[in-house]
C-alpha cells in the first residue's frame, strides 16, 4: 500500500510540473537598434510580448463608443498577452486637462500616453485632408463609410498620421448625424429657413448657412438649457448623442438626413510604436481592429434602441423621399464643393467622394 501511495505521489508531482511547463512563460531583456532595452514575456504560443504599462487617452467617458472600444482594446490585449501588456484608460481628456484641442497637440508631440483615441476631423487643423471622411452626403449609412475606412480611406488618413509621427490602427463610429429641432417637421431645406441651429466647428457652420438656417456656435454643455429657452432651436447629432444627452425631451421631430459621419480612430504614437516587437506590434493591431469591430456593432444596437425610445417619447422621425434628399445635398453644394478642394483630389478619391 505504500509503495503504491507513493507511486501515486510522484506521478502527481510529474503531472503538475508537465502542466507547469505548459503554460509558462519565459521573461528576457533585450536591447533594441536604438539602444533602450525592452523586457518581453514569451507566452506560451511562442510570441514574444514586451512588458508594457500602455497609457490609452480618450475624449468622452466610458458609455461614449471611444470609451466602449477602449474598454474592450482593454480587455482584449490584456487577455492575449497572458498579462504581459496592461492598459491603463484615461477617458474625459484627463491627461491634457479636459482640453481635446490639447489632447491632439500632445498625440502629436508623444511622451505623456502611448495612445488615444481621437475623432478623425480633430486633426483637421494640422491638414484640411482630414475633413475628407466629413464633406456632407458622402455616405448613405455606415456600411458605406466602414467600406471606405477599411480600404482605400484607411490607406490614405494612415499617411497622413505618419506624417504628424503617429500609427493608425482602426477606426470605429461617432455617429452619422441627423436633423433635429423643435419648431416643426423638416422635409425640404425651405422648412429650415431662419431656424436657430446650434453647430459645433467650420463645417457645420457653412453646411447651416448653406440650408438656410441661422447657424450658432455653441458648446455641446450649453445645449438642452439653450433649447429650453429658444435661445436656439436645433441642432444636427447622430440618435445615440441626442438620446444620451435627452435632447428628445427639448426637440420633438427630427429629420434622418445622413448628413455626414464622426469617427474616433485609434492611434499609437510612432516613436513608442517602433520600440514594440514584431509580436507586439501584431497584437496590438489585430487587438485594436477587433474593438474597433465591436464598438461599431454596438452602435448600431444603441442607434436602434435610442431612435425607438425617442418615438416611443413621442418624438417625429421624418426620412426625406429621394426627391426631397436631392433637394438637401444640392443645397449643400457649396460646402461640399470647398471642403472638396480643401481634401484634394487624393483624399476625395480615396473616400469615392466625386
């Protein structure tokens, strides 16, 4: 009985030091070209991972779809690297102060986070060529702006980053965006003559002018009270913002025009990105796709639940018939025609924008 118990002893101890060995995991130090040194774990599908602490920036809180692909960016790498890469969120601009203007300067200059996820237009200051995937009626629904983004749209803002020292690595949505108001139902551009519209930059600024409408510069913080007093009396956001922001309490009818599209894109500082691994650097990609994948389907879930809650409040969804659309995109034609010419040919054709 003894020799048999102690048989079973080691036959156990075998085991556990075969399973051990399994799924460890081998840490080394390394001395990269440019002469820091960089410790990885090899995990044990055989890639190495660099040991990182990864400071994510972003601009909203964690219900906004910045914060939700942050969250599963997150969960995701931290996941596959066995723990090697930990990501720390800083959402609501914290690292620059609460400031987005600053929050671009300090993508650009590096050195306070790795990566941030920023709206695409935001970098329009530094080169009018980020407007492309804005310019008015460019896109019918998401599927056709995710077409272009994965493709030859990607292509062409991922060189533009490059230039300001910054990797591209996905983009999901921040809405297409909508007609609302309170005074009565929009059909045609006529109906929106000398309505007070809240916008927010140059863009909608002209776009307003453009329909007829009294355009008003206004921060997003100053709106539903704005609404309340008739200091305006609409403005232009995608369903999920106007619902979040109960907008449908203070504007009863909106038009689903698509008049254009918001995107976050996921960037990572180039100087921080060259001193990653081969396998860092794949997995921090695939990674960033995958949330990007899943920020998107769950915008389209919230868009749906958000639009039906509004009509369930009570809220006037009109969608304009094809002639009534033409009506609003000619209107639009002057700010399409300059934000065209400010792209460029190069970017307007990489979003089949003619």
């Amino acid at each position: 009985m003894k020799k048999f118990l102690a048989l079973a002893l080691a036959l156990s101890m075998a085991l556990g030091l075969c399973a051990c060995s399994g799924s460890s995991s081998t840490t080394t130090t390394s001395e990269s070209a440019s002469g820091s040194t960089a410790t990885s774990t090899t995990s044990g599908d055989g890639k190495a991972y660099d040991k990182l602490n990864l400071k994510l920036s972003y601009a909203t809180g964690d219900t906004g779809m910045d914060g939700i692909d942050a969250i599963k960016f997150e969960e995701l790498v931290e996941e596959r690297s066995g723990g090697a890469i930990q990501v720390d969120r800083f959402p609501n601009c914290q690292l620059s102060g609460g400031d987005m203007v600053r929050h671009v300067e300090m993508m650009v200059s590096g050195g306070a986070f790795e990566m941030a996820i920023i709206s695409q237009n935001s970098f329009s200051t530094l080169n009018k060529g980020f407007y492309a995937s804005s310019i008015p009626f460019a896109f019918a629904n998401y599927q056709e702006a995710y077409d272009k983004i994965d493709s030859t749209g990607g292509e062409y803002v991922a060189k533009l980053y490059d230039e300001l020292g910054i990797v591209y690595l996905s983009s999901c949505s921040n809405g297409i965006m909508q007609f609302a108001n309170n005074k009565h139902e929009v059909r045609t551009p006529a109906d929106m003559k000398n309505l007070k519209m809240r916008t927010y930059g140059d863009l909608q600024m002209s776009l307003m002018r453009d329909m007829g409408a009294d355009p008003t510069q206004l921060s997003w913080s100053e709106l539903y009270s704005a609404l309340q007093t008739g200091a305006v009396d609409g403005n232009m956001n995608g369903y999920q913002t106007l619902y979040s922001g109960s907008m449908h309490e203070v504007q009863p009818y909106i038009t689903e025009v698509n008049v254009t599209w918001a995107c976050y894109d996921m960037l990572y500082s180039k100087a921080a990105w060259e001193k990653l691994s081969a396998d860092t650097q794949e997995l921090i990609r695939e990674c960033a796709v995958e949330a990007a994948q899943y920020a998107r389907d769950e915008m389209d879930r919230q868009e749906g639940e958000c639009k039906q809650a509004m009509i369930d409040y009570g809220v006037s969804v009109y969608v304009p018939t094809e002639e009534e659309m033409a009506e609003f995109k000619e209107a639009a034609t002057p700010t399409i025609e300059s934000y065209k010419e400010m792209v460029g040919a190069e970017g307007c054709e990489a979003f089949g924008i003619e």
